[in-house]
C-alpha cells in the first residue's frame, strides 16, 4: 500500500500542482491563439458537421469495412470513455472539495480544452497505420513516435516519449477506466438498493468480460447504443430539477463566478483548490490534453484528420459544458451546498462525495431519485469501462504486440471485480488522478512539438472546404495511405 499511498499522494500533488495545470492550460492556450479562436470562429461549422449530422446515415451508419467503425461510433465510444463518474461524481466532489468556483474552472478547461483535443485527433488520424489485422491504429504514441521521432534529432526522445506515453496509458486504463468507474457503481447501487459490492463485482466482471475480450466493433456496437439513450435521460432529469428551482439559477451562477476569485479558492494551498479541483475533475471528465480518445478517434472511417478533429471539439463541449454543467446545477440547487459560503450544509458533511449527486436527486424526487442516479451512474461508468478497455488494449499492443492483448484484457476484467469491493473510495480517484497527469505529460509535449503541423492541415480543410481553393489535401504522414485516401470517396 506504500506504493499506492506515494501514487495517490505526494505524485498526485506535483503533477496536478502549477506545472500540470501550466502544462494543460498553456497548450490549450497555445492552440486556439494559433487557430485564431477556431472553436468560436467557425462554432457554426463544427456543430453543423457533428450534431447536425447524427441523422445521416453516411455519418451513422456502420461501415463493413474490418478496419474501422463510423463516425458516430467513434464518437460514442470517446464519449463512453469521457461521460462517466466524472460527470456525476466527479463534479460534486469538485464542488464539496473546491467550492462552487471549481465549476468555473472547469469551463475554462474545457473551453481551451476543445482545441486540445482538436489537435490530438487531427494528429491522430494523420499519423494512423494498419495494424497486422488490417485495423486502423492510432494514438499519442505513434505521432510522438513519427511525427515528434520524425524532426531532426528527435528520434530517440520521440521513441521514448511515446513508450511512456503507452505505459502511462495502460496504468491510466486501471484507474480512470476502471478503479474509479467500478468502485463508483457499486458503491452506489449499495447506497440505493442495499446490492452487496460482490455481487455487482461479479455481474460487471461477466458483462465487460464479454464485450470487452470482443474488441472495437463489440465495444462500439454497445457504446452507440448506451451512450445516446444514457445520455439523453440524464439530461432529461437534470432538467427538471433545473426548471424546479428555477428561481436559484440567478445565485447558482453568481456562487460560480464569486468562489472562483476568493482568495482560498485561488491562492489556498500549493495550488488554489477551486483551480486545483476544476482542472482535476475537468480532465477527469472530459479528457482532453490526455491523448487518450485519439486512440478510437482514429479507428474511425473518416479520411479527412480535421473532420474527426471537429468531433473531438464537440466531445468536449458536449461532455463538460453540458453534462458537467447540468450536475453541478442540480448539485448547487438541491439544498445539499450553501450558496453563501460555498461548503456543504453540515447534515450532508460526514456523507460520501460520490453519492452527492444522488442526494440532490433525493432531496427533489425523494427515494426514487437516489435509484435513479444509481442507475445513472451504472451505464455512465460501465460504458466508461469499455471505452477504456479499448485504450488500453491498444497501449498494451504497441508495448507487447497482438498475440499479448488476451493478457491485458484478462487483467483488466479482474480488476473490475476488485475495483469493486474496495471501500477506500478516495485512493481510486486520487490513483486515476496520478496516472491521468503521467499520460499528459508525453502527450502535450507532442502536441506542442507539432503544433505548426497541425495548424498546416486544419489551414488546408478550411481552404479547401469553407473557402474552396484548389488545394491538395493532407490526409496522411505515409505516401501509401496518402494515395489510398485520394483515390477514396469524400467524408460524409
């Protein structure tokens, strides 16, 4: 327990302290200056070319090909990995660590966060092969391996980058993916109906197991389906909530914009907590600057790299400003955080962060609330643990090669079962925490090294696409996939 005590204490501080958030904040920062605010500029086209087009069939539909899923599948699997505890239990610990300003904090996040993940994915499909199955894989580890290992003397340090990237990702896939995700859900099936953690420990260890150990098309077959309706639902009971306290929206957001400027929120500690758990749980949610979603981002039949970059925008924005934004709405209007102060109301102080949620649900709809978000948290936090599996898997197999994935797929569906009879609930989320800061640091290194590529290829879509010049199009690093995509039909 030593080790994990070091993991979850002392590592956790210094990479989540000002050099991490530096890290985060700095390229995101980067990024949109260097796009000229693409995010807010061209807001109508990437909303036009993802949301609004979840109805067509050339977006939507399966694709037959081995090698990859659609769009959309794309999506909800990254969105499967991203919309998960984070979003429930995530922001309400945020809030009873942070305050009210923590939410703040975490729109800031995300709103640079959105070109941060636009970058990875662009960098990620640019820099895509086949695997010795046919499949497309992609991922941080291979622009940082040929696209960082590809500039003059950075070889080495681009091979290096990218196996750290691979290691810290398959330890992220145990605790963000796993450890938090399944402690959460038995815990809160406990809360709510009295289930022994066993026995949820046992039911997720068979159901993961089988979807899990079918790989990407199984993973995306089920995330397509969960993640809309899951969604959707959720959605649907915040908004009640919302419209029953209609009247506290006014001091909700003024509790918002006030505790993210106190002087505790912002200097107290080594690093403001409001920062501090805003960025954390920011990240935690949403991923961005993780270089992990670009993993099923390229799996996707897209050709154009922008086009899959504009669906990791909306990922973000869909992710954070809407679902994170919702739970903290019903989290600071529910009764359970003290808007004047900032802290959780002395009857709830003693109680679990991450049953928070369910005790603003409860204290709306009464017993029935508390079910509700139990059941909530089940299908946000197992569809996290398939999406995950697939990036690990993929980690795995760039360090140990193919024949070894049942190896990495074993491990991970054990852990579910362990995940879930642990009753320290804080080590799982300060672990995932550690191994999520790990995976940045190599990843945002490559972002920044090849930032002026992917500024090259998102100027080409937009002179090609909005502006209609006679340009070549950049869809591939590799001469071969390069042919291969132009001779190809254009993106839906």
């Amino acid at each position: 327990m030593g080790i994990l005590k070091f993991i979850a204490g002392d590592l956790n501080d210094f990479i989540w302290g000002w050099f991490g958030i530096a890290m985060l904040l700095g390229t995101g920062i980067l990024m949109t200056i260097l796009s000229k605010f693409f995010q807010v500029r061209h807001f109508g086209h990437w909303m036009k070319m993802t949301i609004g087009r979840l109805f067509d069939k050339k977006v939507t539909g399966h694709t037959d090909k081995k090698e990859s899923i659609s769009q959309f599948q794309a999506l909800c699997t990254a969105l499967a990995a991203t919309v998960g505890t984070g979003n429930i239990a995530g922001v309400a610990g945020a809030i009873a660590l942070g305050g009210p300003g923590a939410v703040f904090w975490m729109w800031l996040s995300a709103f640079f966060g959105m070109m941060t993940n636009f970058s990875e994915n662009v960098l990620g499909i640019y820099y895509r092969r086949k695997d010795k199955n046919g499949e497309w894989a992609g991922g941080a580890m291979y622009y940082l391996q040929d696209g960082l290992g590809g500039k003059k003397n950075c070889k080495a340090i681009g091979q290096v980058l990218a196996v750290l990237f691979a290691v810290f990702a398959v330890l992220a896939s145990f605790g963000i993916g796993n450890l938090a995700q399944a402690n959460t859900i038995s815990g809160n099936l406990y809360a709510a109906f009295g289930l022994p953690r066993w026995v949820t420990g046992a039911v997720l260890l068979v159901v993961a197991g089988l979807v899990v150990i079918g790989g990407i098309k199984r993973i995306a077959r089920v995330t397509e389906k969960i993640v809309p309706v899951m969604s959707v639902i959720y959605i649907a009971g915040a908004l009640v909530i919302l419209f029953m306290n209609i009247t506290k929206v006014g001091d909700i957001f003024a509790s918002i914009f006030r505790f993210a400027f106190t002087p505790a929120a912002v200097g107290g500690g080594a690093v403001g907590v409001a920062i501090k758990m805003g960025f954390k749980r920011g990240i935690f949610s949403n991923e961005a600057g993780l270089g992990s979603s670009v993993m099923v981002h390229s799996a996707s039949n897209v050709k154009e790299p922008v086009r899959q970059g504009l669906w990791g925008i909306f990922e973000v924005f869909f992710d954070t400003i809407i679902i994170c934004t919702l739970t903290a709405i019903v989290v600071l209007s529910s009764g359970v955080i003290d808007l004047t102060t900032g802290g959780v109301l002395a009857q709830f102080a003693d109680m679990d962060k991450n049953t928070l949620v369910a005790q603003a649900f409860t204290n709306c709809f009464g017993t029935f609330g508390g079910m509700f978000v139990a059941i909530a948290v089940l299908f946000f936090a197992f569809s996290t643990v398939l999406g995950w599996s697939y990036y690990g898997t993929r980690s795995w197999i760039y360090l140990f090669g193919e024949k070894s994935a049942i190896i990495y797929k074993t491990i991970f569906v054990a852990i579910v079962f362990v995940s879930s009879v642990l009753t320290d609930v804080a080590l799982p989320w300060d672990i995932s925490d550690t191994f999520n800061g790990l995976m940045m640091v190599p990843n945002l290194i490559g972002v920044l090294m090849l930032s002026p590529l992917v500024i090259k290829i998102t100027q080409n879509y937009v002179d090609r696409k909005l502006k209609g010049k006679e340009v070549t199009p950049m869809y591939s690093a590799f001469e071969d996939i390069q042919a291969a995509e132009m001779a190809a039909p254009e993106d839906a």
